[in-house]
C-alpha cells in the first residue's frame, strides 16, 4: 500500500460530566486524529493521549510532535500495519502516537481488502458486553445517584474510580445499594503504595472482581508483594506497555488479570499477542477504554470480541462519553454493544460533526 499523504486532525469534545480520577479531572478530550490516505482507502487512527502527562508519560502534543518529526518519515514507502509497527520499533516509548499510525494504516489496509478489524483480530462474538468507569465524586449521594443511572441503562459491570479517601466508604455504599450480585471493581490509577496495603486488604471484604492499578507503574515487584496480602485479584493496566511487560508481570505474580489497552501498548497486533500471550497462561483480559470518539471505539469493541477478553470493558456506549459523537453513536442495547462488521473499522466520520469540533488540521504530502 502506497500513502498519498496523512492529515492530522486535532478535535475539543467536551465530555457530558467531568471524569474524576486520582490522576485529575477531565472535562473535555482533546484528540488528535489520524486519516491515512492511500488511492484505495482512507484508515483513520484514533490516538488516545491526554492533553496532559499525568496518566502516563504521554500527551497530545508530544504525539503531535513525534509523529512529525520521526514516525510518519520513518515509514516505508509501501507499508502495512506490520510494516509500521516493525518501522517504529527502534524509536523508545510513545506508545499511543505509534497505536494512532498503527491503526490507521491498519483500517485503510482492511477498508481496501474488504475485511473487518473483528475478522482480522480473530473476533469470536457478534456483541461485547459493556461495563462503565465511574469517576470519583463530591459525596456519595451523588455516586449512587450516577451509578444507579448505569445500572438502569443496563451495564453489567461498575468500576470505580478510587484514590486515598475514597475507596472503602464508596465501595461499601455501592455493594449495599445494589447488591451482592453486582460485578463491581476498582481503579486506583497508581494512587496508592505497598505501605497502604492493609487498607486495600479491607476492599477484600466486597467480593470486587478486581482492583485496577493500585500501585506505581513500575512497581510490579511490589504489585506482586502486594497480591499476597490481599484477596482481591490485581489487575495492571498502567505497568503494562508490551508483551514483554505482560509476562513479567505474569512470572513475577503481579498481575492475575490484565487490562488491554491498544494505546497504551502500542497498537492493535501488541494487543492482540498480549490477548493470546495471557489466553496460553489462562489469565482473563478486558478492554479498557481512554475516553475514545466512535472510531477508537469501533476497534476496541472488535478487540473485546476476541475469545480471551472473558471480563466486560470500559467500552461504553457513545452517550456515557458525548452528548455528539462524531460517527453513528454506540448504544447500548441489553448491556452490550454490536462488533462492526463492514470493511476495516466499520465506521465512518459524520463530516459535519467532524468539521464543527474540528480545532486544527496538517495535510502531511508524502
Ligand atoms: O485508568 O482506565 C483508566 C480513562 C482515562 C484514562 C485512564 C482510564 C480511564 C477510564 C475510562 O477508566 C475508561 C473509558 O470509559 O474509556
Ligand atoms: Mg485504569
């Protein structure tokens, strides 16, 4: 596949509620957008860093930046997703600006061979089911008030948002409200130390199917110590970047659940071998989510699809996220979501949508 030139599309999408995690508050995404023109198709890439370094290393600038200056001149002059990724490999770091390119050449490479992102990952469902990212809140009232919200819109799964100060209290009210047969879990973001590790041990008493990064994310040393001293599984999100990183936290005892997250680890062919790496070593997966418009989604719900990711994701319908998505929104139908079946990722940009929340454009001319 030959590239006649890339467009970076930098969009303001203001969220309906603000996101509240021990890392920050989000009120708006700003995301940069990839559309990777080849004569035969146009791949969009989605990439999924944060206006500001505080959820990882990464931010929308710098991939802006790096893009620029050494993906996009690295590529070769006829390439496919596996081409990319092999391009970019010697440069360190800046997973989620390769995941953008990555993934937009992957979605031209499959709109021009009629093939699904589903088909191509090894999808094994038609449907996904859904869970929601609930962010932390002023008071509880207020919590239960939200989160009875995503149960009555049918989301068979709550994570919440903790941090110190907000976790047992939270956990508890919740547990009581709705009941024991609630799939409940958490997410600290790296919030807490191996020093807090008997508060965390109290968490054990709620039956969560899961906490989600309590500690540093390059403490998989203390991720395992920890995992000895509580009941409740650990999941990585943050420590994991590679596949690499995946079985060093599966030998070191750190992890025995995994959140996959293309983005973060650096595309859709990482994910998917750390989807069939962690399948040979029996640990479940899911999905996690990074607040993505209707076309990150779009690949994401295909990867969800695949036979390994056994605990429901934080891919969310489009309404939990914007009041307008710029593609069809996602809805909710009986707690999940439908894979997309049509050529590469099945979605399209609705233009006008597009160019109203459009706040910069580059045509990079190959
Ligand atoms: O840690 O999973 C996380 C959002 C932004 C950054 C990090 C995280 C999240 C979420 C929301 O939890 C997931 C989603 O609904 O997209
Ligand atoms: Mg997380």
């Amino acid at each position: 596949m030959k590239i006649t030139g890339i467009e970076l599309r930098r969009i303001a999408m203001p969220l309906r509620a603000p996101f509240r995690t021990s890392f920050g508050v989000e009120t708006a995404r700003d995301i940069l957008l990839l559309r990777v023109v080849t004569p035969e198709a146009e791949g969009w890439g989605e990439c999924v860093a944060m206006s500001d370094p505080l959820y990882n290393s990464e931010y929308v600038d710098g991939a802006v930046d790096v893009l620029k200056r050494f993906f996009i001149p690295a590529l070769p002059e006829r390439v496919d997703a596996l081409s990319v990724k092999r391009a970019l490999k010697p440069f360190k770091g800046h997973k989620m600006a390769k995941a953008a390119l990555e993934t937009g050449v992957l979605d031209a490479q499959l709109r021009t061979a009629g093939q699904s992102f589903g088909s191509f990952l090894g999808a094994s469902r038609d449907r996904v089911p859904c869970g929601v990212s609930v962010g932390i809140m002023d008071s509880i009232p207020q919590l239960l008030e939200s989160v009875g919200e995503f149960v009555d819109e049918g989301y068979v799964r709550i994570k919440l948002k903790i941090e110190p100060g907000w976790d047992l209290a939270p956990v508890r009210a919740v547990r009581e409200r709705f009941g024991d047969d609630l799939l409940l879990q958490v997410d600290a973001n790296a919030a807490y130390t191996l020093a807090d590790a008997r508060q965390l041990a109290k968490l054990d008493a709620f039956d969560l199917l899961l906490i989600e990064q309590p500690l540093a994310d390059d403490d998989l040393v203390q991720h395992a110590q920890l995992a000895k001293q509580m009941r409740t599984p650990i999941c990585l999100d943050e420590s994991i970047e590679s596949v690499e990183d995946a079985a060093a936290a599966i030998t070191l005892g750190s992890a025995s659940i995994i959140n996959i997250k293309p983005g973060r680890v650096g595309g859709y062919l990482e994910a998917k071998a750390i989807h069939d790496l962690c399948v040979a070593h029996g640990v479940p997966v899911w999905c996690g989510g990074m607040l993505e418009t209707g076309l990150g989604r779009a690949a994401n719900v295909a990867l969800a699809a695949l036979p390994g990711f056994i605990l429901p994701g934080d891919t969310s319908a489009s309404r939990r996220y914007y009041a307008t998505d710029i593609t069809t929104p996602f809805e909710l139908a009986d707690g999940h979501l439908d894979v997309p079946t049509g050529p590469g990722l099945g979605i399209d940009p609705i233009v006008d949508i597009l160019d109203s929340v459009t706040t910069s454009s580059e045509w990079i001319k190959f």
